[in-house]
C-alpha cells in the first residue's frame, strides 16, 4: 500500500467529516448492516476511481463490510479530499492512492496502482479506470465487469461498445432513476451553485447565469439559480432539450449570443470546447466561467490563454484572466468540476442513493457478472425501486399499494368502463 497522506491527526479530521455525512446515507447504511451480516462480496478484489469524499469513503467501508478487498483513486486532481483519504488508510487499511493537486502523470499512476489489486469489478466516475484497462492487451479471466457513476463515462462506454472495444460488461449506474433524477439534478444543481459561491462569493440573485446543456444536471442547475434570483439563459444543441428549457420558462440561445450578456457561465454537456475563443472575446469586463462536468474540456482554456496579456491568482479556485484590451474574465477551479474543486461536492443525503446503487451494483455483478456479455447494461428496475422504498422509509413516508383487483385490471388489456 502507498499513500502519501496516512497522517494521524488528519485521519482525525476526516473521521468527523464522513461520521457526519453518514448520518444522512440511511439507505447506505441499512446495505452496510446486511453486508456485514451477510458478507456477500467476501473474496471479492474491488479497484476505485471515483471522488475521494466523505461519502466515496462510506460506499468504501460499505463494500469492505461485505467482504470485499478494495483499491481507490481519485477521478479528478482536485476534487481528493486528503483527510479522508489519511482516514481510509489509518482506520480501515483500505489502499489509498490520492492526492488533492495531483499532475496528470501522477493521476495515471495511481490509476495504475489500482489496477494493480487485479479487481474482479471495477468502479468508475468517468471510466479513466476502464479505458487505462482495455490498453491492455488481455483482461483478466476472472474478470466480472464494472459500474460506471457519471452521464460522460457512460456516453464513453456506450462510444466504446459501438466500436466493438468493450470487453467487459459494464453496468450504468447513472441511468438508474434513483441515480439521475436525483444526484444529476438536485446533487449538480446545489453543489455547483455552492463551488460558485465559495470561489466567487458573487450575489446571484439579479445576475445573468447562462447554463450550457439541458440534461438533468441544467435541469437542476437552472432551478436552483433561478430559485435565486438570477435570470437565466439556456445553450442547447439539442432541439427538444432547447424547447423545454422554453416551457420551463427559461431563454434559449446560441452562446455566440448568450456570450454577450452574461454574468456567470456554467458547462453542464459533457462535450468539448463548449466555450471557445470566440465566446471569451465577446464577454464582458468580469464575466465568470465555470464547467460542473466531468472533464475540464468544456472551456477552451488553451484558446484563452492565447488571448491573455496576464494573468493572476485573485482567491483560493479563481484566476483572473487579462485580455488585450483590459477586459478581464475569471476562472474557476481550473476548468475542473466546480463543485468538487471549489466546494465538497453533492450532499450526502442525495449521494446515498447513488453509492446504494453503487453498493447493489456490486453485488448484481457478483452474482451475474460472469454471465453477461459486453455491452452497457442498466441497473435492473427491481434494484432502483428497492433503492426508492428504502429511501422513503429512511424518511418515515408510505405510500399506497395496488389491490390484487387493481393489479389485474392493469394486466389486461380488455379495458372496462
């Protein structure tokens, strides 16, 4: 095992963090108690790339409380919180390989030495850890398949199959409901506004947001802004999104124009160069940018670069940038996951569903791994619904049950009237 930051009295710290995040994962936590009663992952080698927060570090105590043998790093430089990383390591012995600011050659090394644990599943955000896999020449016999967190790793992993590449059977974790209805939308859309503010410290009520993309992250996105108070501009390429940005209320537009007027720009699309040179020359003295996707390829900051005269440090996740000119445009966090770079990420109570999905995914692929082909495969509806109920109950609501009289009704189709 290595890990750089095994230091006790930061393990302390990080201990307090993730014993606080876990009182909201209930639904975690009731999978722990049948884990570690059950020990249904026993045997199991397990390799991580995913957000090293204090909610990753219960999804990690949960497997390891069902048997399984497990190996992290970070998906992203800046979003590795360190004293949760020292406390796996000091409390748990879980194997460690992350650092907040790492470079890019340490990135992929320590994706490397996750690899290294030879893992019969692997966990991604992002699928870094499944492409650096199929590099190889030959996977592992005994492989079982993996589970994939995030809308762009999943669009990679689909790009993969269609090009015959997959070899492996891959389970989307965030095409579950319990997943993106909820982590996409409320997770993104709070936690992005929260690495803003923390940046920034910018008023956004009456401030002009444009938001590019209109998948559920803009949905959720675009909600909490306009819940306070800004005016908000939609960029969209795809015209059934753009409509219902429309009928939800908000103004679409190309960002050839949306550069214009805005205050505050954020990139939600998962694509490349989403704000280019030509967008940064059209905005205005003090205008913000920010990308709450996965990669930091959304701003063209290479582009912005060559437009700058100078540039300067002005707080901890935001540079300000100098054009010819005078003009002035602020970065934040690099470029990189605003919300994890500049803030801690999506709470834990909507990060319970999505690591309960996590959790049960492991387990299906345990139990089916061996037995699926190569392709991009749904989490199973029984589980996202269990994951539902549980939640629910978590929060002491019922609902309603259908009669045995309304289920068959439901079953024919010789409606009555």
């Amino acid at each position: 095992m290595k890990c750089d930051i095994a230091d006790r009295k930061l393990a302390g710290a990080g201990r307090l963090r993730v014993e606080w995040a876990e009182r909201n994962m209930p639904v975690l936590r009731l999978i722990r108690e049948r884990f570690a009663k059950e020990k249904p992952l026993d045997g199991l080698r397990i390799g991580c790339c995913l957000h090293v927060t204090t909610e990753t570090a219960n999804l990690m105590v949960t497997l390891q409380a069902g048997g399984a043998q497990l190996a992290l790093c970070a998906s992203n430089p800046l979003s590795t919180q360190d004293d949760v990383a020292a406390m796996l390591v000091a409390d748990h012995k879980i194997s460690v390989f992350a650092v907040r600011g790492e470079d890019n050659k340490r990135y992929y090394q320590h994706i490397s030495d996750v690899l290294d644990l030879d893992p019969h599943i692997t966990i991604d955000d992002g699928a870094d850890l499944v492409s650096t896999l199929h590099k190889r020449k030959t996977l592992p016999k005994h492989l079982l398949g993996g589970l994939e967190e995030t809308t762009t790793g999943v669009i990679r992993l689909r790009a993969m199959e269609k090009d015959q590449a997959l070899r492996m059977p891959m389970v989307a974790i965030n095409d579950s409901n319990t997943k993106h209805f909820f982590d996409n939308r409320y997770g993104t859309g709070q936690s992005t506004l929260d690495g803003v503010l923390r940046a920034t410290n910018m008023l956004i009520a009456g401030s002009t947001v444009v938001i590019a993309g209109y998948g559920w992250c803009g949905r959720g996105l675009a909600t909490r802004a306009k819940g306070m108070g800004a005016h908000v501009i939609v960029t969209e390429v795809d015209p059934l999104k753009a409509l219902e940005a429309v009928m939800d209320g908000y103004q679409v537009m190309p960002m050839a124009a949306a550069a214009k007027c805005g205050d505050l720009f954020i990139t939600v699309t998962g694509n490349l160069n989403v704000v280019r040179a030509e967008h940064f020359k059209a905005m205005k003295d003090g205008a913000a940018v920010c990308n709450s996707g996965h990669f930091n390829a959304e701003l063209d900051l290479p582009a912005l670069e060559k437009l700058t005269s100078h540039k300067r440090v002005i707080r901890h996740e935001l540079v300000e940038y100098t054009l010819s000119g005078g003009k002035k445009v602020y970065v934040l966090a690099e470029g990189r996951l605003v919300n994890l770079a500049a803030a801690e990420g999506h709470p834990a109570m909507v990060m319970d569903m999505s690591f309960a999905n996590q959790a049960l995914g492991v387990e299906y692929l345990k139990d089916h791994g061996a037995r699926l082909a190569n392709h991009v495969y749904p989490m199973p509806r029984e589980i996202d619904d269990e994951i539902a109920r549980l939640k629910l109950q978590s929060k002491g609501i019922k609902i309603d049950r259908l009669t045995l009289e309304q289920k068959k009704y439901l079953a024919t189709w010789e409606m009555g009237t």
